[in-house]
C-alpha cells in the first residue's frame, strides 16, 4: 500500500506485509482486556483504565519464519450496551483472546456466550484462546486451573492463565494465536504455505531476523 504525497506526484512507500491478522479480545466488562493489550504492544502497565467504550485497537508487527507479520489487536468493549458495535467488528478476524477473570465467576460463566458469538459472527475457522486473566490476584481466585482448561477443552479452544499487572503468559498466548491461525489459513491456501513450513513453531519476535551467515569456505 502506498500513500500519494499532497503534490500528487512522489509517492512514500510504507511498509509490506507477508501477513496481516486481524484479532479481538473479548470478554467482559472489566477482565482485563485493554490492559492486557498494552501489556503486548506497549510492554506498560497501569490501573488507571477505564472501561473501553466501543472499540479501540493497537498495530504490532511480528516476524516468524523469515515472515513480516502485522497484527492488528481489536480491544472490545464488554458491556452488553456495546454488543451490537463490537459484533460487528467479529467479520474478518482470524483470531480471538477470549478473557475472564479468574476472581469473578460472572466473567467465567459468560464465556460460553461469548464462545456462541464468535461461531455465530466470525469467520468458520477463526481460532480462540481462552485466558484465565489476573492470576497474580491468586488470594482471590474463585475459578481454579482445572475448571479453566476444562472449559476451554470442552469449546476446543487453546488454554492460558495470564497476568498483564506481572506479565505472565500475555506474549506466549499471542505466539500460540498467531502460530495456529498460520497453520489453518496455510492449509486453506490463503497464505504462502513456506510460512508454516517445518514441524516446529518459531518463537515470535519484536525485530527482523538475523541474515544468515555467509560461508567462509
């Protein structure tokens, strides 16, 4: 993509994209989705968020195999009054950080809703992960590990239990997101199937991989 300068003529070149994946973190309201996504994008933290009204999202760019990958992060509002706003924004995303609170059991037992409405809106073989936020709050907890990951063995989704305040498992649920959408878009052939070649996941990182070294024979 390119943007035309205000002399119509020399145009700047903005950056390509192997890939570019469109994801939402939902959940209910207060769970922790915008810090989590600062958490990601920004490497900050703060509890001075208010409730996210409607949608705001953030850009990061990835690479994984010798690929450029842009991500970018929807954070969605969970209160019920924004439902039909943030539904709409399900179309075309390939992938969901699905998130409660481990010291809520509202938040917990909405997740098969909010499951429904990711079938319902989004694209068939969008991807899920299910995080378990706020597990540094651990005197708190009223939703155990192993109701956690039954539920998300139940809705075949991945499983998480992370912390944005301490940075526990918010890069990790991302690599794992990204490194299935991969897999399953690339079985599809929308993606250039060399980027998920080989059996192994390539951790994913925030700067361009190293060129290799040249032979010195």
């Amino acid at each position: 993509m390119a943007k035309v300068d205000s002399g119509g003529g020399q145009k700047e070149s903005e950056p390509t994209f192997d890939c570019m994946f469109k994801i939402l973190i939902i959940g209910n309201s207060s769970v922790g989705k915008t810090s989590f996504l600062f958490r990601y994008a920004d490497d900050s933290f703060t509890t001075a968020f208010v409730s996210t009204v409607g949608i705001d999202f953030k850009v990061k760019t990835i690479y994984r195999n010798d690929k450029r990958i842009k991500l970018q992060i929807w954070d969605t509002a969970g209160q019920e009054r924004y439902r039909t706003i943030t539904t709409a924004y399900y179309r075309g995303a390939m992938g969901f950080v699905l998130m409660y609170d481990i010291t809520n059991e509202e938040s917990f037992n909405a997740v098969q809703d909010w499951a429904t409405q990711i079938k319902t809106y989004s694209w068939d073989n969008a991807q899920v992960v299910l995080a378990g936020n706020k597990s540094d709050r651990e005197g708190e907890r009223v939703i155990t590990p192993l109701r956690g990951r039954s539920l998300a063995d139940q809705l075949g989704f991945e499983y998480f239990e992370t912390s944005a305040k301490e940075n526990t498992n918010v890069r990790q649920v991302f690599d794992r997101l990204v490194d299935v959408i991969l897999v399953k878009v690339s079985q599809g052939g929308d993606v250039d199937p060399s980027i998920t070649s080989g059996a192994k996941a390539t951790r994913l990182t925030d700067t361009p991989p190293e060129p290799p070294k040249k032979c010195a024979c």
